[in-house]
C-alpha cells in the first residue's frame, strides 16, 4: 500500500511541477492570448493553475513524504 501511494506521490508531484513551469513560461502558456480569449473570465485562469499546479506539487510531496 505504501508503494502505490508514494507513486502516487511521485507522479502528482511530477505533473504539478510540469504545469508550474508551463505556465510561467511565456512561450509554453501565453497568457496574452488566453486573457484576450477569456476576457473577464481571465482570473478564472488562476484558480485553475493553483488547483493543478502547485497543489497537485504540494500533495504529491505530501504524499512522498509521509508514504516513502
């Protein structure tokens, strides 16, 4: 059971790590584009980055830490 999780760990941290430098690279995410198709829904955009960047980041961690 332990190895699953700390997998689990290890891909969540992974992924959140990828869409965290995803999205601040300018050239990977432009947000001059995303904010010109959002409009007033562009603050939306950051609710989602949280949720799948650095929180997926943080319980992957989590996940390593206490399972590993």
């Amino acid at each position: 059971m332990h190895t699953i999780l700390a997998t689990t760990g290890l891909i969540l941290a992974i992924v959140g790590f990828f869409i965290s430098v995803a999205f601040w690279f300018p050239r990977l995410c432009n947000r001059a584009r995303l904010r010109e198709m959002l409009g007033s829904k562009y603050p939306i955009l950051y609710v989602v980055y949280i949720a799948n960047g650095p929180f997926l980041l943080a319980l992957g961690l989590i996940l390593l830490w206490k399972f590993h």
